[in-house]
C-alpha cells in the first residue's frame, strides 16, 4: 500500500459509532458514523498475475476526524489506485465536514485490467429540542463516474432537503436555510468515484468532494421570521407588514406574534429588534 497524500477522500457509511453526549439548547448529537475506505485491484490474464489492496479508517467517537486511506493494486501490465481523506468536526450546534475521493483505472496491454474504487459518507442522526432554523452551506462535485450527495431527513416525516452532483463534471453550490421542528433527524454527506481500465484504456475519477457547514439555530419566537437564520431587514418587513392586522388576532396563529398576546405590535417589534443579527 502507498500513500497518497490529501490528493482526494472517500468517507464510507459503516456501522454506527456511538456519539458521546453533545448537546446545545436545541442540538443533542445522537449517533455518528464517519468513515473513509479504499479499494483496488489489477490483473494480467495472460501472465496470471493479481495483485488487490483496501484500506479504511472509522471515527471512533465524536470527536475531531482527520485522517486518509489510499490503496493500491499493480501488475506487470495494469495499475488501479483508490484512497481519500476526509476532516470532520461536530461542533455543540452543528458539524463541519470536507472530504472527496479519487480512483483511476489503467491498462498498458489487451491481457491487463484494472479498477479502483473510493465512498464516502458522513452520517450524524440528531434531536432537535425545540423548534429551530437551520442553515447548511458549502458545496458537492462529481467528476467521470463520481457521485456526490448531501442530505437532511427528518425521521418522523421524511426529506427536508437533499442535492445531487453527478460526474462527468458538475459542482453545485448548497446555500439552504428554512424551519427545523423539534424532532429527529438524520444528516448526510457522501462522496464516492470508481474507475476501470481493460484493454489500452484507462479511466479516472479525481474530484469527488463536498465540503459543508451545518448549524441548528435558535431563532424560533425571536424574530427570524423568514427562516434564514438571521433576523435581519426582512424580518422586519414582515413583521410591519402583519402590524395589528386581523390574521394575529385571537386564536389564528401568527408568525410575527412574537409573545403570542394574539396581536402584532410593539413588544414583538422589542424582541425582534432585541435579536437582532445571527441567531445564536
């Protein structure tokens, strides 16, 4: 097996880690699965030779992961190569996560073969205590026969969000924010690219990657009334646009009734204003 430095990295889905207890007002970590492996092989019918290789690593617990896989597989007429890193880190209110994978697939002569494969995937299932806002941002790429995906699913209802990147050359920019019900969810990230060469052909796969920052957010009945995160000049909009109309008054619920005495006016504008900025 030969290093291959930070070149790219595949995080595989594996059996589930127990997290220790993380916990902020609205975020509890609930289990964490973050992996990376590798895998390669390379053949010569006509010399009969074979050679294979894999590698893995597993985060043992919730704490920083940091780490690479790479394998390799040669024979007198063929090469295959696989392997990737990933750095991943939960934090009290969300998780910071890049990795991507790389493969590549070569043959010198019609009796040689050979292929390489890297998956990645970055899995934490949550609880939500509290109604919440969440932002994620970051972006996916997928390359020749790569993949990428990020993922948001509540347990209870199903898919909240998800994006896909597909090779042979895609990035996709993920700028989402909206609602988080109190509840359990699970969030996922995975890169993975597999190559195969046979004959005089090769094939490769070099920028399989995503790269995200996830955040639960307690903006709920503080003034972030468009979800985003921030209570800002939208928020306030709506707010003034909803002032002691009929909709928030008496039992119909409303958004901007910020402390629910069934009327907009000046004490939710007091709290917005009090919440101004980044929720925390």
């Amino acid at each position: 097996m030969r290093a291959f430095g930070r070149i790219g990295f595949v995080l595989l889905l594996a059996g589930g880690a127990s997290a220790s207890a993380q916990a902020s007002n609205n975020f509890t970590l609930l289990t964490q699965d973050r992996t990376i492996s590798a895998f390669a092989s390379a053949d010569d019918f006509l010399l009969k030779e074979f050679d294979s290789d894999s590698d893995s690593a597993m985060a043992p617990d919730a704490g920083p992961f940091n780490t690479g896989a790479s394998a390799q597989a040669e024979v007198s007429t063929a090469l295959g190569t696989g392997g990737g890193t990933q750095d991943s880190t939960i934090l009290i209110d969300g998780i910071n996560a890049s990795g991507s994978a790389f493969a590549t697939g070569e043959s010198f002569d019609f009796d040689g073969s050979a292929e390489g494969s890297g998956q990645s995937e970055c899995k934490i299932t949550f609880s939500v205590g509290a109604d919440s806002t969440f932002t994620l941002t970051g972006e996916i790429s997928a390359t020749d026969n790569g993949i990428a995906e990020v993922a948001l699913v509540n347990l209870s209802t199903g898919l909240v969000f998800d994006a896909f990147a597909f090779g042979p050359a895609e990035v996709v920019p993920i700028n989402e924010s909206g609602p988080l019900p109190s509840g359990n969810y699970e969030l996922r990230f995975r890169a993975e690219g597999s190559a195969f060469g046979s004959g005089f052909s090769s094939e490769f796969a070099f920028a399989e990657y995503f790269e995200m920052q996830f955040r639960v957010l307690n903006c709920v009945g503080r003034g972030d009334l468009d979800g985003d995160g921030v209570v800002g000049a939208s928020d306030l909009a709506i707010l003034i646009g909803l002032w002691g109309s009929p909709g928030c008054l008496g039992a119909i619920p409303c958004p901007a009734d910020l402390d629910k005495d069934g009327v907009v006016g000046s004490s939710d504008l007091s709290t917005l204003i009090g919440s101004w900025g980044l929720c925390p």
